[in-house]
C-alpha cells in the first residue's frame, strides 16, 4: 500500500506496461513519501466488449 | 465518472452485455444527473472456480 | 453475487440511493437471471476533492 | 455483502482456492455475525505483466 | 500484493479489525506462499444507506 | 475510462492531490493515447485502523 487499480483497453506492448508502471509509482512517491517497495499497481486489460461509455458498449461504438 | 464495476458470471450473449451497459447507464443518469458521456460501466467475468459464496466454490456448489 | 461497485459524487437523497440500487438490480437480473437476493450493489460517495477527470480535480474544474 | 476481492497471482491448484475462500469467510465470519450465505470472495487472477511492485513488473523482477 | 480489500457494514471494535486482518492475511500466506509483509488488506465501512442487497437498501431491511 | 483508483492514506494536502491527478493521467494519457479528458482518477483515502499490511493493522504498526 498505496495500490493502485487501472482498468483500461488491453496494452500489448510490454515496454508501454513498464512504463507506465514506473511514472503512476513515481507520482504516488511523491504524494506519500512511502518507501518505494510499497506501492503496488495492478493493470487490468478489458475486452471492448465488456466496457459501456456513455450506454454503450466500446465494441459497438468502435464500429461507428 | 461516476464509473461502475459489475464483477458477475462471463455472459456469452453480447446482446446480453448490451443491455446491461444501457440500463445501467439509465440508471445513474437519472440519479446523477450528470451528461450520459460520463459515465462508465465495466463488466468483471469471474469464473466459477474463482468466486466463493457462503465459504464455498460456484464450481463445487454447482456439482450437487 | 453478482456485486456492483459505483464510484461517484455524493447522492444526498436518500430516495435518490433507493432508486438507484432499485434499477441497477433491475438491470442486473434481467441479464444473469440469478435470484434477486443475490445482487449486491455498494455506493461510493467521493469528494469533488479527490476524483480527478482530465487530470485535473473536479473541485478545481467546478470553480472555473 | 460483505464482499472480498483478492487480488494475487494466479493459482493453479483448485484446491488451494477452495481452502483460500473458506478461511477467508471464516474469518469474516467472526467479524461480521452475518449469516455465512451472505459472504461473497472473489479471487482475481493477474498475470506478473500487469503488476508492479515497486516500481517494477513483476515479469522483471522475476528475471533478475 | 496480494492485496484484498474487504467491503462490509462499519465495524466499531479495534480488536475486531485487528483479529480480522491478521485471520485473513494466514490464508492468503497459505495460499500464495509469498513473504508475508507483502499482503495488504484493506476494510471498507460502508454505511446501510449506501448498500442494496436484492435491489433493496440495508436501511429499509432493517426497518422492517 | 481508463479509470484509476487509487488506495492510500489520507493526504491533508490538497495540492498534493492536485499534482497526483495531473500526474497519474499524464502516465496513462502515454500509455493508452485516447483523448485527456476520458482518464478518470479517484483516490480513496483510507484510515490507519483500516488497513493491514503484513496481517497488522497500521495504527499498531505506527505505535510500535
């Protein structure tokens, strides 16, 4: 703790996953000057199809 | 925002997820009040192996 | 199960709470036909403060 | 209600999830007082790509 | 991580907490086999206003 | 979405706060590249008697 949950789009390239868990752990350091080995952050990949923004589904609105 | 997580059973009918974004939906815009654009719906497909009611596994507890 | 977690502002009406639970319940039966006492629905009432949307506060972006 | 979300690794024994979920409740059990038909687990499975601890993927501090 | 957060009715006692977090964190060591400083467990209290229970706030059940 | 919560401490500072959205969303707003406005972040601010790490609450942790 702190942990962090991201749910977004699946992200396939692994270098973009490394990343962007190094700068969301970087920015909660600085919030709560916790040592580093706590902070936890876990990316959670959803299919469009099971994501609604505004009513509707991603895949739906993909198809537009 | 305001955003919803459904953590249920996977559900095979994409019509299916469709409605349940849309009525969801429905629902809090009428109790926020807030642009439909806003508002995000996630929809978790557990497993039954890995959800437990009442101490139990779905999985064993769909055997008897 | 199935459980549903809403993340938004503060409903001060509780008949607002009482109908929102009510037509995502609604919803939720319709789409995993599981017996209605099943159905868990949690509100989260979170402070202008601490959501952000577009990388910016909501306290900060309601000022402007 | 009340509800549980694990959020770990994945694992691959199912009896392992099946002791997991039942001393999980049991110990929400004594907790709470609520009959144990009420209590939900929810065990979630992240590859080591989509954690990191510390500012790193798991996937890479496996490696070192 | 593991991490679990637990979402329940408001707990008065300390102790309560304390028995609980530690009951919870024994499984999960059991299950991951993981050092055991790197479990977090979180409690949620929500309040009976802010939780439905088959389409139902818990403030109304209890009324009854 | 994405959507990112964030569990932590409290933070007094609102600043602080205001610095970890902005900062948080530019991560991801690399990661994902849709549009700023879509990412929303929650942080969730939550007691030490609330929280376990190592099967110990913090309040005791913090008195030892």
């Amino acid at each position: 703790m702190p942990n962090v949950i991201i749910d977004g789009p699946p992200i396939k390239d692994l270098e973009v996953k490394r990343i962007l868990v190094k700068e969301v752990t970087d920015a909660m350091e600085k919030a709560y000057k916790i040592p580093r080995q706590a902070y936890v952050v876990v990316i959670k990949e959803n299919l469009p199809e099971n994501v609604g923004v505004g009513g509707e589904l991603i895949i739906d609105r993909e198809k537009k």
